[in-house]
C-alpha cells in the first residue's frame, strides 16, 4: 500500500546558521558543509555548562519485526511535538550506516512529516564520519601487518591477531578471507575478514570520547592481538594512536541539522545497537543537554539491545541521568508477535493485538530495572483500525502502562502532542532515580547472566569452547572489570531469531568474548549474529537512483509504506 495522499511537500529549511542561532551558537562557531548541515567545533562546545534541569529521554521499542515501528520517526516526532509546546528541545540521534541503506532498510532518517534533514546526504556520505573511522581502523590493521612483516619487533602470533577490516557496506564476501598470498612481497599469509564500519571499536571509541586526549588515549589501549607467548599486544606498542587520532580530527565533532519542522538536531555516532552499543555519541547528546532543556535521544533496535547498552555503558561513561524512557510499539509489531503472517498484518485483529503485548509487556518491565519511568507510544499505521487502537490503549492502561497513542508520521509534531504532554507530565510529577542493572566489579559471567537473565530472560548461558578461552585471557590480563556489551540478534528476545513474543526456558549461547579495551567494554557474541551483514536478494539499492540534476531518489521515500527506522 504507497501513501500517495501522504507524501508531504518539500519541507522548507532553514539555512544552518539560523538553525544554530536558535540554541545559541554562532556561525563562527561551526565547520559547514554546505547550507543545511555543520560541526559544532570543540570550543564552542567548552562555551556552554551542561543544563541541571535538562530532561533526558531515551526512546527504545519492543522487539523489532520486519513490519517495522518506527523509532526513529517518533523520536524526531516527539521532539518537534515538545517544541510545539514551547519546550526548547534538541533530538540527538545516530549516524546511518551505508550498508543497511542500500541494504535491507533503506533510508534511516524518520519517515513522513518527522525525518531530519537532508535526508539523503546524511543516509549516504554526510559530513564522512564513517568514512574517517573506516580509514582510522584500516589504517591501524595496515599497521599491525607491516610490522609482523618488518621483522616482526613485537613478536606478534600472526595467528593471534584479532583486529579485522572493515567496511560500510553489507558484504558477506568478505566475513572471511585470507590476505598475503601471492609471495613474501605480499606478507605473511593469515586468515582473517572484515566487518562492518559500526560495529568497529573505533566507532565505539569515537562515540564514548569527548576530547582528542581522551580518543587517543583509548586508541592507545587498543588490544590487536597477542604474542607468540600469548602476551596482549596494543595499538599503543606500535606508536600509531596520534596517526589513528589524526584521521578522526572532524569526526570527532557533532553534526548538526534540523528536522521537518526546522527543531535542531544532532545526528553523531554509529547505530546497530545487535552488534555494537547502537547509540549516539557522548559528544552529541552532551552538547545537547548544554543547549537545550529537553533531550531526545534513541537507543537502537529494542530495548534488550540499545537502551540496556545505553543505560550500562553509554549512561556511566557519559555521566548522563535519562529521565524517562518513551517506549515505542505500533498495532502491527504486536501482532507480528502473536503469530499474524506478514502478509496479514493489514487486516484489523484486536485480539491478536492484545495477544502480542507479551513482547511490550517483558520490556516495560525491564525498564523499571533501571528506575525510571516509561510511556509507551503507540505509533499509528495507516492500516491500523481504531477498534485495533483502542483495545491496545485499554489492555496496557488495565495492566497500569502509561500510554499515549501518536500519528507521527503523517502529521508530525501535531500528531505527537499527546505524548510529548504526558511525557512531560511524568518528568515533573515521577521522577526517576537511575540506575544501572549491574556492578561492573563483578564477574565477567555474572554481568552476562545479569544482562541475558534479566533483561532477556535466559534461564542459563551456554559457554561455547572459544569463549572459555577468551574467559581465560580477559580475567588473567585484567580486563574482567569492563562492561559487556553483548552482540544478539534484534528479531528476539533470545539469541534465536525464531522464537517471537516472550520466549521461555531459553538457553543464550555464547560462541566468543571480544575484547574492546580501548572503548572499555567487552563483546560476548551470541547465537549466529554476525558483524558483517550480507545483502538480501532485492536490496535497497535497487530502487535508488539519480537525475541529470543531480536529485536522489529511493534513498528515503515519504511514499513508503508506514513510518521508516
């Protein structure tokens, strides 16, 4: 079903500066790229104390499903709709990845009358952050080669090199390849393969750091595999940290553009919160709450994958307080969740509706884990009946769910009113106090049960033999005090992408344990995700295309069906 009666006009923007000018900063105070999009230079950053009052909101979902649900259009909904309000507010948001653009997701700018913009140059190469970080990480691989070909000073295992490639692209090819063939010239022959830009411990560098001191010093840390005798080598035994800091000089600043309805916004840091932390940077969420009284940030994917990443690694590192957590489910995602065939989403079925609040049900619990409060936004469809609507509304209010249903997408702001006034509501009248699930003195088994235990619901861990010997590594060269940032599937609770709704009696398998102790935290990978994506039969690129003008299409198209993540 295309929304021809839906596509909105072209939305008329307003130069950067002006946008700027609206929070306080100057032009002086900018590196522009162009009319409409800039960075917001360190000093100008310095300038300003972070507001004491400013609210945090953190908008997660249920569990994603291939019908979609539209996060990061309610995110940019609901902050256009407390502007409306009168509210001086800032949506801090993730970077797009290139790979899912032309992938399975297309554009990853919101959707309808709430995206920000311009869409297509911040889905494609934008102010070339990820460019910046894929170079700064090659560049650190080029590195650890050539001196294990040089004579190898620091007697590093070939065999033990644990730093990959990597790419912004969806190429399964490349998972796994073997380098240095075709004679000595070419170097040592080792097996190894790339994954792609966000998940790289550069990107997570970069979105946790907040000067060029601090970036170079967690490059420095950087472990890039092991010595013959299984010592830990570092980035920093090579001297090349000022190099790999260099290339990140402009990515480190925030982004700064505007949506639909001219509300700045900072679009800073890497996204898939399945395999990396999924969620803006420090620097742009920082800069944010100095500028602005309300915050809208988003964690990717559900809220077992960004938001508890956000709450247990982003949140500490950053010395941030989230204040509420908007909690987005749409009518068709629940009944994805109860069983409803793809292909039968479009056809009213309340009861199934409430059949699938198993699914929002597990995460608004979650959520209290923490100590803060939830709403969730109902994100309407236009398939969605209002028999569907109000038996939702009335099941989560029964169950004592704060709730407001939203049409963001076709109206925008106006669509989002309810929701930024009961948000607001819950900000003054119930207060939260955060606090993350778990000590990060405990040990590094504990913190994954905590997590998949907790927050999944996983009656045990499956250690696989990879894993216990990287159990092994981390606790005997003390890295076993760092967080987990645990790599899982986005289409379920568990690590089986099969099992929709609440799964139960599940068991998480842990296949390896990656150790990111530049940017502080370790990555337990689970069942089969991978870290580099592969395309699907018809991606995205198909539909992508360009004029004798110059004007994109296909990227992010208002006429697509429903709101886009």
């Amino acid at each position: 079903m295309t929304r021809h009666s839906d596509r909105p006009a072209a939305p008329a923007l307003k130069p950067i500066i002006e946008i700027a000018a609206s929070v306080g900063l100057s032009e002086d105070d900018l590196e522009t790229y162009g009319r409409y999009k800039a960075k917001v230079r360190l000093e100008a950053i310095r300038r300003f104390q972070r507001r004491p009052d400013a609210s945090l909101i953190l908008v997660s979902a249920m569990t994603p499903t291939p019908a979609g649900e539209g996060k990061t259009t309610v995110s940019i909904g609901l902050a256009q709709a407390l502007a409306r309000l009168g509210k001086a507010t800032i949506a801090a948001l993730r970077e797009p990845s290139m790979g899912p653009v032309f992938g399975m997701k297309g554009g990853a700018t919101g959707g309808g009358l709430s995206r920000v913009h311009p869409v297509d140059d911040i889905n494609l190469h934008f102010t070339n952050d990820f460019h910046a970080v894929e170079s700064a990480h090659n560049l650190l691989s080029t590195i650890v080669d050539n001196s294990v070909y040089h004579d190898n000073p620091l007697n590093i295992d070939p065999r033990k090199i644990t730093w990959r490639r990597v790419l912004d692209m969806n190429d399964r090819f490349l998972r796994d390849i073997v380098i240095g063939l075709g004679g000595s010239i070419n170097g040592v022959p080792r097996e190894t393969g790339f994954d792609i830009v966000p998940s790289s411990e550069i990107m997570a560098i970069l979105c946790l750091s907040r000067t060029y001191a601090e970036l170079k010093e967690k490059i420095r840390r950087v472990l890039v595999g092991f010595t013959h005798d299984n010592r830990p080598v570092m980035a920093g035994d090579l001297k090349v940290e000022g190099a790999v800091t260099a290339l990140l000089k402009y990515a480190l600043l925030p982004n700064l553009v505007q949506t639909t309805e001219n509300v700045p916004a900072i679009i800073h840091g890497g996204p898939f919160a399945n395999i990396a932390q999924g969620t803006s940077s420090i620097m742009g969420t920082d800069l944010a709450l100095r500028l602005a009284d309300y915050v809208v940030t988003e964690a990717g994917f559900g809220f077992d994958l960004g938001a508890e990443k956000f709450f247990d690694i982003v949140a500490p590192y950053g010395n941030l307080d989230p204040r509420i957590v908007v909690l987005v489910a749409t009518v068709r995602a629940l009944k994805y969740h109860a069983g409803v065939a793809r292909e039968d989403l479009d056809r009213s079925n309340p009861r199934a509706a409430v059949l699938g609040m198993a699914n929002l049900r597990k995460h608004y619990q979650n959520i209290d884990k923490f100590r803060i409060p939830c709403i969730v936004a109902l994100n309407r469809f236009p398939s969605d009946t209002d028999e569907e609507v109000r038996a939702v509304v009335k099941a989560a209010e029964n169950e004592g769910m704060n709730i407001a249903p939203c049409d963001i997408f076709r109206l925008g702001g106006e669509g989002g009113l309810e929701l930024a006034e009961r948000t607001i509501s819950i900000l003054q009248n119930a207060p939260g106090c955060f606090r993350p699930l778990y000590d990060w003195e405990l040990p590094v088994e504990d913190k994954i049960f905590k997590v998949a235990g907790e927050i999944y619901g996983a009656v045990s861990i499956d250690y696989q033999p990879l894993a216990r010997r990287n159990l092994d590594l981390i606790n005997r060269y003390g890295f076993d005090k760092l967080p987990v940032c645990i790599a899982k599937t986005q289409q379920s609770l568990s690590d089986n992408p099969s099992l929709l709704g609440l799964p139960r009696d599940f068991i998480v398998t842990v296949r390896e344990i990656k150790i990111a102790s530049g940017a502080g935290f370790l990555i337990p990978i689970t069942g089969e995700i991978l870290r580099m994506p592969g395309l699907s039969k018809m991606p995205a690129a198909y539909n992508i295309d360009i004029d004798d003008e110059g004007v994109i299409t296909g990227v992010s198209s208002p006429g697509e069906i429903g709101p886009l993540t």
